[in-house]
C-alpha cells in the first residue's frame, strides 16, 4: 500500500466521484480559491457522459455527449486519479482506493451518485448508462406494429420522475409518426404529472400528456407480478398491457467508515457538511436530500464549494443550499422548461415555458459546469442546444414544432 500526500501548504482537498457534482466542485474551487486549494479527483472512469440526453438514444438522435476527465480535471487546476473509492478512515483523515492508494485529506467531498436498483422483475427498467441497449429494441417493436400497449411506471420509491414522462412522450409521438396505435399509460405515486414542479407546471405537464393521448394513473402504487401485468394500489386494479417500462430505485453507496442514513445515503447540514463527521463534505444524489437531480446536485456542490473556500482562507462567505429545480423536458417536438424552488419537498413557486429561463439552457443548469461545457462543445463544433428530432427526419412532430413556430 502506498501513501500520496501532496506537499503543500494549500488546503488539500480530495474529491470521490466523476459526476455532475464532483465536476461542479472542482470548477467552483477554481474559480473561489486557486491559490489556496491542492485539489484531487478521484473517478472510477476516464470519462463524464452527459447523461441527461440518453433518454434520446433510443430514438436514434445519437449517443450522449461525454468529455475527457483529464482535460475537465486540468481546467480546473487539478489532479485526476482514475480509481475508485474503498474505505475512509475519518479518524487519521485518510481516504482509501480500490487501487489500494491511501491518500491523506483536510477535506474530502464524496459525490459518488447513488446506485439504482431494479424494483420489477418483469419490467424493462431505465438505466441512462445504457438506456439504447435497454430500449432500442423495444422502439422496433413499436415502430414495426407489435406493441399497442406500453405502462411507464415509478416504483413507490422514487428516484426522479422527468425521464419516465420524457420518454413516454417521446415514445407516444414515435407511435403517432409511424401510424401507430398505441395504448400508453404513467402509473406514479405523484399528486398530479412532475408534482415537484409545483401546481402551475404540472398542470402544463398533463396539458401536454393529455394531447399526446397518454393516460395517468396518479397517487397509485404499482407491482408488476408477471409480464405485461401491473396491479396499482389502493384498489387492487388490473392494468395488462404489451410491455412495462419502469424507473429503478436508488440507493447509497454505503461508504465504510461513514455514518449512514437511510437507504445508505447520507445525511448532511445545509452547507453539505457530513453529520457526526469532521472535514468530509458530500454533494448530489450521495446524499439523503430526496430529490435526485443534476441541477440540485450543482448547487449542493457550491454550498459545497463555498465552505471548502472559506475554511482555505478565501474571501468567501459560505451560502446555504437552497433549492431550485430547472428542468428541460423532451417532449419528441420542442422542448419545455420547468422551473420551481422547492420548500418541504414540493415547488411552491413554479413556471413552465417554450424558453429557459437559464443560460446556457443546457438540461443541467450548473453555475460552473454548464457554461464550461458550452465552451467545451463551441470549441469541438458541436450544438450545445441540440434540434428537437433527429437530423433529416420530416416527421410529424416537426410538422407539429413548425406549424406551432408559425401560429
């Protein structure tokens, strides 16, 4: 077993995860204290896919963007080791890797995503890691007329709702494209579609649900006892259909030598700090905040960041997280943007509309990250702000954007 310490009189600050938030807090460290921080990233891969857009992969509108680590890390003014995470002794302030690495910290933020799990065992469940593979085939089924009924379901614990409704969307307009019947049904435990959103927003969700003729079944809880069965609570109802298309369930990465909450994820104050544990910060789906979302992970990880800073020495006073929750939804035709700030676990301020109320309007709205990717994708040529349907395609949901466009 080896031992890196990085000699220095910065602040050495070790970051566990190749996400949203890990990347979100390297960025801000660069930008809120340079010379004060020796920062390191430790990432199980080499590199970051841009996973929000895998829900278009199946759709044949190309594979998610992904961005080497080794540049992002060096941009930002740090080290990349690609290993993984083993244990952490919080006591000597010692993180150690899979690589059997032991690496001494001032601060460790661990920002390590959460594990999803499949909840039903006759159903496809999402994985946006490999959702094309997942998916594709059950898209030719559609497109070639063998299934006429489709169930997007969410497990009674939820992860986050947004790609179940993009992709039942998406799925329903394909159907529509190719002169396909198609039965499609959301079964969720949620008020009323993307509740979270708060009551404005959702009511334009189900607006746009109810055009695309997808039923919802809301406040219900689903199993899938067989194939092509769903039985949704209260009321033990019968739903049978072709295929049953279902979210997983997420759980922690259960990190040895931190204390734990529940479902393994991990608790923390509103400044991102581990309870009951000195100098170990975390940010993003890691931690027991119960909304799983990019965005929201960014801003945890500028709470995040802003601590970190200050306690180097900067000029920088730590801001709480407050959350707001900015969403891009695909739709098949032109996107829409939802916006809410989120008290109690439910928006209480929300808005949805043609336009992003963000810039750059990228699906993760981060402070550092999103403009950073912007730049990254305006060197390499490539459009940030992808077109509605695939490249060459007349079809009906063009026709639709168009005439829409022209009203």
């Amino acid at each position: 077993m080896t031992t890196e310490t990085p000699h220095s009189d910065k602040l050495r600050v070790i970051i566990a995860g190749g996400g949203v938030a890990a990347l979100e807090t390297a960025l801000a460290l660069a930008q809120l204290a340079p010379e004060r921080t020796d920062v390191t990233l430790i990432a199980p891969n080499a590199e970051f896919a841009y996973r929000p857009l895998a829900v278009r992969e199946p759709f044949a509108y190309g594979q998610a963007r992904r961005y080497p680590l080794r540049r992002i890390a060096g941009d930002a003014g740090a080290e990349l080791l690609v290993d993984e995470l083993g244990w952490i002794d919080p006591d000597k302030q010692v993180l150690h890797t899979e690589g059997a690495a032991a690496i001494e910290y001032d601060t460790l933020v661990l920002a390590l995503g959460a594990r999803a799990c499949a909840r039903y065992k006759h159903a496809l469940t999402i994985d946006d890691r490999r959702l094309d593979e997942i998916l594709h085939g059950l898209i030719q089924d559609i497109e070639g007329g063998y299934v006429h009924s489709l169930a997007f379901v969410a497990p009674g614990r939820m992860a986050w709702q947004l790609p179940l409704y993009e992709l039942a969307l998406m799925t329903a307009g394909r159907a529509d494209d190719m002169g396909v019947e198609l039965a499609t049904t959301i079964v969720t435990p949620e008020d009323s579609p993307l509740a979270i959103f708060g009551s404005a927003a959702s009511g334009a969700v189900a607006e746009l649900l109810e055009r695309a003729r997808i039923q919802t079944i809301n406040s219900a809880y689903a199993e899938v006892p067989s194939v092509g069965e769903v039985v949704i609570n209260p009321g033990d109802r019968r739903l049978r259909v072709d295929r049953v298309v279902a979210l997983p369930e997420l759980y922690g990465p259960c990190v040895r030598g931190i204390p734990l909450g529940e479902h393994g994820f991990i608790r923390v104050n509103p400044h991102g700090r581990v309870l009951d544990v000195e100098h170990v910060y975390a940010a993003g789906d890691v931690t027991d905040f119960p909304i799983k979302h990019g965005g929201l992970g960014s801003q945890q990880a500028d709470a995040v960041a802003q601590s970190i800073a200050a306690l180097a020495g900067a000029p920088v006073t730590p801001e709480p997280f407050r959350p707001v929750i900015r969403g891009m939804l695909l739709t098949g035709e032109r996107p829409r943007y939802l916006t809410a700030r989120i008290t109690g676990g439910q928006g209480f301020s929300s808005e949805i509309s043609d336009t992003p109320s963000w810039s750059p309007p990228s699906k993760i709205a981060a402070k550092y990250l999103a403009p950073y990717l912007d730049g990254l994708d305006r060197e390499s040529g490539i459009d940030a702000d992808p077109p509605a349907a695939p490249d060459g395609e007349d079809n009906a949901s063009e026709r639709t954007q168009a005439a829409g466009a022209g009203a």
